[in-house]
C-alpha cells in the first residue's frame, strides 16, 4: 500500500489535532483538580477557624497527616501520570509538527519559521513549560494555609469555664 504525499499531511494534520486535543484534555484535567482542592482546602480550613470545634493536639496530628497523605497521593500518583501522559502528547505533537517542517526555516515564509525554534523542546527539560510546578506550588499553598488553621484552632477562642476553674466560681460569686 502506498500512501501519496498529500494523504499522508492529511493524516499527520488529523494526528496533530488528536495531540493538541489531548494536551489540552490533560490541562483542564490538571487545572480542574487544582481548583477543587484548592477550594476545599480553602473551605475547610475557613470553616476550622470559624467554628465552635476545638480539635486536641492528637486530632490536629491526625488531620494533617491526613492531608499529608492526600497531598502525597494526589501529586506523585494521579498527577504524576497526567504529567507523563502530557509530555508523552507533546513530544508527539513535535514530531508531527517536524514532518510537517514546521520548525524548519523557509518551507512557509522567507527565511523564518512557523513555530518558535525553542517549541522543538515542549515535553523535554530544557522546555519551558511550568504547569505542573505551578499547579503543585498553589498546592502546597493550599495546604500550608490549612496546615495553618489546623495548628491555630482554638488559638482564638474564648475558652469554655469549667465549674473547676477560678473564673466559673468568681463568676457565680458575684452573681450570688
């Protein structure tokens, strides 16, 4: 079977589609479970320092190291393998882009390209690209702030008097 040059464009052109839609895929995957932990990060630990609810110290622990392991499943598993899938579409987007002599100066428009020259690197490490490290730094944000509020529960509250403590019998006294 032999493919003319024309269909095969046609066929790289449809796989370039198929690569950008992914990447983008990948994106709104990445920037959509970013924004809800974020958010209930955020909530949680609104509603933590507004709220009647003490924790003590071992439930304090318990709830960090919670967040902790969340934070560590959320990065380095399901991240992390949208991260490789997402370098994997981009290095494939530029060798399509390649075959299609994208980067190669003068095949469209005088002596420049059509792409920037430093695209050829999307998917590598000298790639330009910092979505993951900002969508784990805002993150780590996230949790720093709720980490916060945890410690500081009940830092701030009037404490409740007991009938054992000084305050409850004084107070009684001058009600009396």
């Amino acid at each position: 079977m032999t493919i003319n040059d024309d269909k095969k464009i046609d066929i790289l052109i449809l796989a370039l589609k198929e690569r950008y839609d992914s990447i983008h895929n990948i994106r709104e995957r990445v920037q959509g479970i970013g924004i809800w932990a974020l958010g209930l990060l955020i909530a949680a630990g609104g509603w933590l320092v507004q709220s009647s609810i003490i924790l003590t110290d071992d439930q304090k622990i318990f709830v960090i190291l919670g967040i902790i392991v969340a934070f560590i499943v959320l990065r380095y598993v399901y991240l992390e393998d949208l991260r490789r899938g997402f370098i994997g579409q981009q290095r494939a987007a530029v060798q399509i882009e390649s075959a299609l002599k994208l980067f190669t100066p003068g095949a469209f428009c005088g002596e420049d390209t059509i792409y920037p020259k430093n695209w050829e690197k999307a998917g590598t490490e000298e790639g330009g690209g910092k979505f993951f490290n900002s969508t784990t730094a805002l993150l780590f944000v996230g949790i720093a702030l709720f980490t916060l509020a945890v410690l500081l529960n009940g830092c701030f509250q009037e404490h409740v008097l007991g009938p054992d403590s000084y305050s409850y019998h004084s107070a009684r006294w001058h009600q009396n």
